[in-house]
C-alpha cells in the first residue's frame, strides 16, 4: 500500500502483510476526545518518531537510537561490553528545527541525528554512527527476515504504526577506544524498531527484545512488548530462521523496586516462557515540565522456552539481550 492514511482520512488496525510505503501522519484528521480537529499546523508537532537499531553478540551489545518529538529530539549511541561490564555512551539533547530527521518510509527509512559529537546516519541497508570513543559501520542484509508492520489505537484519537524487524544480517565493525570489534553474522544480528504515530501524552511499556544464533545454528528474532499497541493487537512475535510465529498477550513479572532481579515474561497463549536475568543497565530521568521520562533500559540473557505454530518447543539459554521499563511524558 501506497500511503497508512488513506484518501478519506481512515487508517486500518492490525498487522499488514505488504509493505506500507509512507506513514502520512501529517493527512490524518486528528481531533480531541471531544471532537475538536487539531489545525494541520499543530498536527505535524503531535507526532512522534523514533528509530532504534540492536547490535547484539557474545561480546558487545550496541544501541542506536534517533528520537524526534517535533518540539525536541534526541541521538543516543551506546556500547555495553559483556566481559568487563562497562557501557559507553553518548547521547545529546536537540532544539526545535535542528537537523534531525526522521523520513515517513519504514521500507526505506533515513533517520539522521547530528548534535555535538554524536553523528548517525541509519540507512535500510547500511548505519553509520560516531560518538565520543565509539564509531560504528555496518551493512544489514532483511533477506534474512520479513518485519512484522502494526497499526493499532492509541487513547481515543491516536494511533501508533510500528515495524519491527529481526534478526538482520549485519557485517561490518566497531571501533571503541581504537580496538577494533568484527560484527559480522552469524555471531551478531541486528533488530529494528521503527515506529510513528499520534502516541498517548502520558505512555508506558515493557519491552524485550533479542538476535542471535540459536546452537543447532539457525537464527532468532524476538519482539515482545506491552503497555503501546496491546488495544486488539499485539506487536508481539518470534522469528526461527526468518519464520516468524505470532505471539499473544505478554505479561512481564518483574520486582518494580529491584530491576536487576530476573523478570519472569510469558504470553497468553502458553508460546512464551522466558526468565531474563539482567547483567547491567542504563538509566535516565528527566522531568521537564512538558516532557517527561523514567527509562531503564537492561543488558541480560534469556533463558526458556518458545513455542511456534508448528508445536516446535525451542530451548534457549544463556541469550542476550535486552528489556526495558520506561515511562513517557511526550
């Protein structure tokens, strides 16, 4: 399909098997909950946009992320090593109108963010970024998967279109503090989240996510996630190989008080089953009036069982990856 809105101002719920080619948010007849149109002048700045791409492997765990908010964006690049423990970061904080962008085609995204000494630059085949003792270049081959495209409500007017794409063959590398690391497939796999929409003021979610090489050697792609886009949909799934298997509703059990204790996650319909045992985390809180966020994002590994459609039970163990709890104030 051409455009997600469209000619008459409607958007269709659910998940989409042919790609959507443009997320016009800007054609959508946004109104209050009382049924007052939101000016297009006002509309575009009530849109929200991010982009993240995971870098995950035995060694290193990396996160790229462009977040534009209209009225303020952001750039985060960040490195977690496994074997010391340590996480390098850079992030910056953008103003209005800076050069941050993010275009509305999730088959061929751009997303771009430059601030300061961070730089990304996030192709559909290609992501290159540089932050202070971090520099990154790599290649992505999607043969390896299909994305799994929702739409779903979001409050009484809104609306939230999501992609996300796991795992994705990378080759390339990463240089931190002039060492060097190789992150060719099959050790490391990539995952996407590209997502776009008229979100809630005041959101919330749980998220978990990995890609990586099962041992008997085939791939796995994992995107579980609750708090955004459970109204009738779920943006919940599996990938064995690129197959992917359609998860339900997922509930994370976790100490609120202490996140770095393991988190229990399991789905509705018996195919999740996992304990996710944190290694490390990253941390922000900001309350700025009109904005707002509590975010931890974890470093850890899975362990459990997934179930596809097929009745096929997979073990995993020792799979890293991530999960996060994180409050929004857009």
């Amino acid at each position: 399909m051409d455009t997600l809105v469209n000619g008459r101002g409607l958007v269709k719920w659910g998940t989409y098997s042919e790609p959507v080619g443009r997320v016009n948010y800007e054609d959508y007849p946004l109104e209050t909950p009382l049924g007052m149109r939101i000016p297009s002048v006002f509309r575009r700045f009530l849109a929200n946009q991010f982009h993240f791409i995971g870098i995950i492997g035995p060694e290193i765990l990396a996160g790229i992320g462009v977040v534009d908010l209209k009225y303020t964006s952001n750039g985060f690049f960040y490195l977690y090593d496994r074997e010391t423990g340590e996480i390098t970061e850079t992030k910056k904080l953008a103003p209005p109108f800076s050069s941050t962008s993010i275009d509305p085609f999730p088959e061929k995204p751009r997303s771009v963010f430059k601030g300061g000494n961070l730089a990304i630059d996030i192709k559909k085949d290609s992501l290159k970024a540089l932050g202070k003792d971090l520099s990154l270049e790599v290649e992505f081959d999607h043969n390896s998967t299909s994305p799994l495209r929702i739409c779903t409500r979001a409050g009484y007017r809104g609306w939230v279109y999501t992609q996300k794409t796991s795992p994705m063959r990378i080759k390339g590398s990463m240089t931190h503090r002039s060492v060097q690391h190789d992150l060719s497939s099959p050790a490391y796999w990539a995952l996407s989240d590209w997502t776009c929409g008229f979100m809630r003021r005041n959101t919330c979610w749980n998220w978990a996510s990995t890609a990586f090489s099962l041992d008997d050697g085939r791939s796995l792609g994992l995107n579980l996630s609750c708090g955004v886009n459970e109204t009738s949909y779920t943006e919940n799934a599996f990938w064995i190989n690129g197959i992917m298997t359609k998860v339900d509703m997922v509930d994370f059990g976790f100490d609120r008080d202490n996140l770095s204790s393991p988190w229990h996650i399991r789905s509705c319909d018996k195919k999740i089953d996992l304990i996710f045992r944190p290694e490390a985390k990253r941390e922000e809180k900001i309350n700025a009036l009109l904005i707002a966020t509590r975010f931890t994002q974890l470093f850890g590994v899975f362990e459990g069982t997934l179930k596809t459609d097929e009745g096929e039970t997979i073990r995993i163990d020792l799979c890293p990856g991530f999960a996060e709890d994180h409050f929004a104030r857009w």
